[in-house]
C-alpha cells in the first residue's frame, strides 16, 4: 500500500456555488505535496476536507487505503492520525507548555511522558526555553512555531499545513521549514501544504498541485511545474522580488541583467541569456538618503504599500524603473525614519543578494 491519502472526484460547494470541482490526486507515504494557486482557488477548503472538518459534497477521500466515512462513530480515531497546522494560530490563555500539552493529556499519556515529548517538540521549533511563557505574548513567528509543535507533539504521521510560514519573519520561516524537513527524513512523516512562497516550494515540494478556481491544472515537480516562464505562473505564487531579464557577463566575471525600462541589477553569478533572479526582502537595505555603500544595486523609489507584521514592516518601493521591491525592516527603524505612504527612499542590495532560480 504505497498511497497514504487519495481524493477521488472531490467536489464542494457552498450555497450553490462550486469551491471544488472534481479534484482528484494522491499523495505517497512519506511525500512532501505542495497545493498551490491563487488566493479563493480552494486550497484552504480542501486542507479541511481531508482533515474531516468539512465534508465534500461529492466524491471520495481515503487514507491509509480506506475510505473515509464523515458521519462514522470511527471518525476521532482516524484524525488523530492526522495533525493540521492552519494558517493562524490557535492557542489559549496558558503557558507554552500547557498549549502543547493539552492534546497530550486529552490522550491519557501519564506526566512523565508529556513532559519527554513536549520538550522534544520544543528543541524541534527552537524554542527550548519558552515553557513557561504564556502563549499569547509570544510574536508571531513564535506563535506560529509553538502551533507547529502543538501538532508535531502527537508525531501524526500524515500533517496538514495551510502556508505555515505565511508573513513571518526569516528565522521563524527557516526553523518551521527545518522542523518540517526533519519530521520527513526522520519519521517519514506525509505532509501537504500549501504556499504561496516559490522558493520555499523548490526547496521542500517532492511534487505540487496547480489549482484554479476550485480545479486541479497541474501535477508535477518543481521543474514540471515552473520551467516555463514566470508570467505562466505568477498568478499561482508570491513573486515579491522575483524578476525575469536578460543576463550578460561582464569582464569583471559578474553579471548584469537586464529588466527593461532602464532598470538593470549586478549579480555575482555567471549567466548569459534569459534568467529568473529573486531578491530576498531581508537582505535590502533602506536608506533616506543616497550615500556611499558597498552595494553594487541601488535605486530610487516611492513606498507604495506598508505591511505590519509586529516588530517587522513590510514595505512596498516603487522604483523609477517601474519595478516594484518588497523590502523588510524592523519596526523601530521604520519609525526613526519616519516613513509613511509616498515616502522617497533609497534601496540598495549586494551583488552576492540576487539569487539565480
């Protein structure tokens, strides 16, 4: 038996209107699947199907080789194989502790054992010594990671999880992707997820799902699925500094692409022809004002969007170039600098930044 989840013609609908239309896949034990598409295409909607918080209207779903029976007396046993991790976190007014155990105890596990593997569920997200902090203090990265061990606590082995890294900081993002990884290799545990983060999906995805108002497009690898150019994709994946140009290399051994309307970035990779560069938001730096700097890519621009995120803030620049940069800095320097909606800034980011993908 080499399938672990199945979905057979799954339909859904809501006051008439179809969510889901015939959405058939399968998904092999130990298998990191990845659902990807736009915002309202269906991906939250079928996550709950398969975690028998929602029934379909039609068709079928089978895990571990049997069907699924919504109204069955069977139904708690087969979801506590099954460990969801929604995009916002759920947590109560306790301790770290207390929220990671509480599933624990609802089980009957004696204390000795709760405490053993709520600690190992700790060192996974990289929060050892948080158990006594209450949870709704925590920031959101953090609150994010203890939602994860709420669930890798139980070590399920098939985990569900709707863009679990969804406007978190770098670090928070790269420990929920390790911890996930590592709960792969390690426990061969199945995982579907779904995300809107391209490289995250790269990095993670044995295969990905295109969906599309409520239908499944595409099912393939990473390459399969985005070999073709990104204006065939983009409106599947965030594609924040994500740029496709026309590369040439200079005598210096960089190289210098070229993205149309006068704009043109230095790289440190070796690459003639048409490329795909992504810029991370984390690695530009914000400046009021033009000074001299070791960053070989600096441009002018208007902030034309702001994004709170607790001690971190997004923010959209337009640059004179046409071209849009996300650009994350901590929420104390955008106050020291006093920016706001209109705001012209300065970007600038090292050659050795602009990562090939």
């Amino acid at each position: 038996m080499s399938l672990h989840v199945e979905a057979r013609e799954v339909c859904k609908e809501y006051s008439g209107r179809r969510v889901l239309d015939n959405v058939s896949f399968s998904v092999k034990y130990g298998e990191i699947f990845t659902l990807v598409g736009p915002n309202g295409a269906g991906k939250t909607t079928l996550l709950r199907i398969l975690d028998m918080l929602d029934e379909p209207t039609s068709g079928e779903v089978w895990i571990e080789g049997s069907k699924i029976d919504y109204s069955g007396k069977d139904r708690h046993l087969i979801r506590r194989k099954i460990g969801f991790v929604p995009q916002k976190p759920t947590l109560f007014n306790a301790s770290v502790f207390e929220n990671i155990a509480y599933s624990l105890r609802f089980r009957g596990l004696d204390e000795k054992s709760i405490k053993r593997s709520v600690k190992e569920a700790l060192e996974a997200v990289k929060l050892n010594d948080f158990e006594r902090r209450n949870a709704l203090t925590l920031s959101g990265g953090e609150a994010q990671r203890v939602s994860l061990a709420q669930t890798l606590v139980a070590n399920p082995p098939l985990l569900l999880l709707d863009e679990p890294t969804s406007n978190l900081d770098p670090k928070s993002t790269s420990i929920i992707e390790e911890a996930l990884l590592h709960a792969n290799r390690e426990n061969k545990t199945t995982i579907i997820m779904t995300s809107h983060d391209i490289l995250q999906v790269e990095h993670m995805a044995d295969r990905i799902a295109m969906i599309n108002e409520g239908r499944i497009e595409k099912i393939g690898t990473f390459h399969e699925i985005f070999s073709k150019p990104l204006k065939d994709s983009a409106r599947f994946m965030r594609t924040e500094n994500v740029f496709s140009g026309f590369s040439t290399v200079t005598s210096d051994g960089t190289s210098i692409v070229d993205l149309g309307n006068g704009l043109k970035i230095e790289a440190t990779f070796r690459r003639t022809g048409e490329v795909r560069v992504y810029v991370p938001p984390e690695s530009i730096i914000l400046l009021t004002q033009s000074v001299p700097s070791s960053a070989r890519n600096i441009f002018e621009g208007s902030i034309t969007q702001i994004m709170d995120m607790g001690s971190l803030v997004r923010l959209r620049i337009k640059t004179r170039g046409g071209k849009s940069l996300t650009v994350q800095i901590t929420k104390k320097s955008f106050n020291e600098m006093g920016l706001n909606i209109g705001s012209w800034v300065f970007v600038a980011f090292k050659a050795s930044s602009v990562e090939l993908i």
